[in-house]
C-alpha cells in the first residue's frame, strides 16, 4: 500500500494532544488576565480553548541552555508572535500565524519542532531510514537555507548542553543530496525544504512520512502565489498519521484562509499586525519623483540613514543599473535577481549579512523571505503593482521593535489603483500622508460602491473587479496553458 493510499480518507477532527503544559500559575490565570496580556502587545487571536500567552521563555518551559544561546544572540524577552505563538505550538494546536518578516517567527515553528524531535530520540534513538518527526516548507532557496542555519544553531547549542542529537536535513535544488549522506546514514529528525525537491525525494523513496508529525509553511501567501499550492497538497498526501500543521504569512488574501480551512483541524489564528496593514515601527515617506531623477535622488535618499539599506525594483535590469551606478559614485553595494547564479545570490547575501557590504539592490522575488538584521532603511526604487508585496518589502526594516524607515519612490507611471492601496494603508497605519495622495479621489465613493478591502490581496484601494494580483494570476494561468507551464520547485 503507498503512503498516498495510506493517507487517502482519514480525517481527523480534534488537534494533536503534547506533553507540554504551561506553569500552574499561569493555568489558573482568568481568560481576562490572558486578554490584558494580548491587548499589552496588540496580539489578535481566534480560536476554540486558546492556551495562553506567556512573557518569558523560562515560563514556556525552554532549556536554560537554549536560553543562555538566545541571550548571547541579544534575544532575551519573547516577541509578541512569540508571546501567544510559542504556547499554542507547544501545546500541538494547529495555528495560523499572521506575522512579518523579522516578528521572531522563525523561532515559534522551529522550536516546537527541535522539542519533539528530541522527545522522539530519548524515546527510542533514531536509525538509519527512520525520520522525519517535521518538515518546514518554504518557498524559496534561500529563505529555506536560512531556516536551515538557524535550526542547525539551536540543535547545536542543545546537544552541547547535553541534549540528544537532532538531525536536521536541507531539501533544495541546487544542493547534491551525496552532500547530506551522512544525515540521511543517522536518520532523520527534521527537514527543511522547497516543494519540488522534497517531492521529488518522497516520491523516490529516499525518505518516508510515516512518522512525520509536524508539518509547517512558512510565508505561505508567497508559496500560494508561486503556484505550489498544488504540491504541498501532494505532499500533505505523502502523511500517513495525524500531524500538527501551522502555517505563517506576512498577509491573510482569501486563497490562504480557503488552503486552511481545508487543511488545518481547528487553527487558532495568532495575528500581530493586521493581516495587510503594515508594521507600525517603520516610518513610511512616499515621495513623488519622477523618472529620470530617480538616480540622483537614490544618491540623497541613502544620506538619510547609516548602513545596512536595501534597495528594491521589480526589474532585473534596472536592479544591475542601480548597483553599477552606486558602485561608480564609490557606494558599497552587491546585487540579487532571479536570473543571478546560486553562487552570486549566495555571495551576495553572505556579504551584506557580514557587514562587508552596505547596501542590497534586490528584486522583490529574489528576495522573499529573506532575513537581515539591523536593516535601517529600505527603499522602494519602484512602487510595486502589489500592496502586498509593499508590505513585505517595508517589513525589511523596524524589526523586533526597533524603528526603521521605508522610502518610496511613485510618480505619474504608478497606477492610481496602486497609489490608491498605498494611501489607504498610511492611513490604517497613522502615517503621514503626502498632499499628491491626500488629493486622490476613490473612484468607488464617487459611484456610492463599497470601500471594503479586497478579499484576493487584501488592498483596501480596490475591489476584487479590478484586483491586480488577480489579473497577474490570470495572466500566467493563461500564459502556462500556452506553454505547458510548469511550477518548478527549488
């Protein structure tokens, strides 16, 4: 019988039951008490029998050991993400976290993970073709190398403080698997991968989901829109055993809410930020700059804020212009676009990580996911066509509560749909808004239409008639049926 037979026709209805319990106290807290504590730090949450949130790691019941590594990386007090998502991962719920780049996400999927998979191994030692207890699933290489590295550092400082061995395996295109024989010889605890890759090892049997119970996506809007939708549904097939699932994104469009509804046994919804509108610790300046001063004006916009900056376009030609011209007037600057070599993506991203460069110019896609400390400044070249993809991009700066800056660039080639979304956004952030946008008019209070937002991306300038993501995904629905698309995988 294959793993997919094996999967077809269970349905489970109540969530994965663990050994974690928060400490009595908190227990015997009144649900008010837990709601002061959310409302404290604008944590948004839905859901049946919701565990609590918790202020300290030692309170979640971490290692001291995992503790004293966090503390030397400057972590010392959880993130609002991590104040209510650490417990209900914890407590094997299912969960939907809406959260940007640089919430502190990272650590509420990963850690849950590391804790069952050593709970597994003082079980029962694990062998050779055993494993995996999880896998998380991102979208792209370098957000899945990423994940990698942090999950390979904490496994790390555990087992030097006297915890089992966890391994962990990296699941990506570009990466020889005869690189990982030796985690593959010891058996397997975890597994950090794109779609395409993983599918491809399932379906040759390298590995099997037999005992996997823990399965998470992160950036899932970005996996949706990528078109992976339909292989993490193949690999969902691949379980044999209930699992915990939790899926993190930067926005909440309606595809997302229709993917959970279908695959997660009662999520509880942790939101911090509203799903779309932007981070508030990032100061958002629009300026009107037409398109033949925009060179010169980057050169005065990069005076604003000391290193590291990150300079976004959605044009791989214009990303090349704009680091050859900040290279030419003595700027310190690397570049990353699709059409780039793992290598040079890769050198890039170490080099600008390491503060031996100052500035990233980078196209939106190459990009995803990806994440920088520190960054100070973040500058949108051009205005994306996508408020979305807006917010992911600012989300770059003002992280675990620092302030950061984020300046964009629109003028007369911006749609006014676009400049639209954008206005409504400052305005559901406090931000100031510029006269040229106060002047703007919503065509649809002129007609007596309805403001609500979106429900594909989210934008609240538009409704769905007119929703340019939608548009987009027509385009290459339409454009794939031509050539035989193909979503590719990592």
């Amino acid at each position: 019988m294959s793993d997919r037979e094996l999967a077809k026709d269970v349905h489970y209805t109540e969530p994965l039951r663990t050994s974690w319990r928060p400490p009595r106290w908190i227990r015997e807290q009144s649900e008010r008490e837990h709601e002061r504590l959310r409302n404290k730090y604008h944590i948004i949450v839905e859901g049946d029998e919701l565990p609590p949130p918790i202020e300290t790691f030692a309170d979640m019941k971490i290692p001291s050991v995992l503790l004293k590594n966090l503390r030397s990386k400057g972590i010392k007090k959880p993130t609002p993400i991590q104040i209510q998502g650490l417990p209900t991962a914890f407590a094997g719920r299912d969960m939907i976290g809406i959260a940007f780049t640089g919430s502190g996400k990272t650590l509420v999927f990963c850690l849950p993970l590391i804790m069952l998979a050593m709970e597994e191994e003082k079980k029962l030692p694990f062998i050779r073709g055993e494993g995996p207890v999880g896998i998380i699933l991102c979208p792209s290489r370098e957000l899945a190398n990423q994940t990698y590295e942090n999950v390979v550092a904490w496994t790390k400082a555990l087992e030097e403080g006297g915890y089992p061995r966890v391994n962990t395996l990296l699941c990506m295109g570009g990466i020889s698997m005869a690189e990982q024989s030796g985690v593959m010889n010891r058996g397997l605890h975890i597994v950090v991968a794109t779609p395409g890759r993983l599918i491809d090892m399932l379906e040759k049997k390298k590995f099997t989901l037999d005992g996997c119970r823990y399965l998470c996506m992160d950036e899932a809007d970005r996996m949706i829109d990528l078109g992976f939708e339909d292989d993490v549904r193949t690999i969902m097939s691949f379980f044999s055993r209930q699992r915990q699932t939790l899926l993190f994104s930067a926005t909440m469009p309606r595809k997302i809410q229709d993917f959970a509804k279908g695959s997660l046994i009662e999520p509880i919804l942790v939101n911090v930020g509203r799903a779309g509108a932007a981070n508030l610790d990032v100061l958002q300046v629009i300026e009107y700059v037409k398109q033949e001063a925009k060179m010169i004006y980057l050169l005065e916009c990069l005076q604003k804020t000391p290193p590291p900056v990150i300079i976004f376009s959605d044009n791989k030609n214009e990303v090349d212009d704009i680091q050859e011209y900040l290279l030419l007037k003595g700027v310190e600057a690397v570049a990353i676009h699709g059409s780039k070599t793992q290598e040079e993506r890769q050198y890039a991203i170490r080099a600008f990580k390491e503060g031996k460069k100052d500035v990233m110019v980078a196209s939106g896609v190459a990009s995803k996911g990806l994440d920088f400390n520190d960054i100070q400044h973040v500058i949108n070249f051009t205005m994306p066509k996508e408020i979305e993809d807006y917010v992911h991009q600012i989300g770059r700066t003002g992280r675990s509560g620092k302030t950061g800056i984020a300046t964009t660039f629109v003028n007369m080639n911006t749609p006014e749909q676009t400049l639209l979304d954008l206005k409504y956004l400052l305005m559901e952030a406090g931000q100031k808004i510029p006269p040229f946008l106060q002047s703007l008019e919503d065509p649809r209070a002129a007609q007596g239409g309805n403001l609500k937002g979106c429900p594909v991306c989210g934008g609240l300038g538009h409704g769905i008639s007119n929703c340019p993501k939608l548009e987009d995904e027509q385009r290459r629905k339409m454009a794939g049926q031509r050539g035989g698309g193909d979503a590719g995988g990592g």
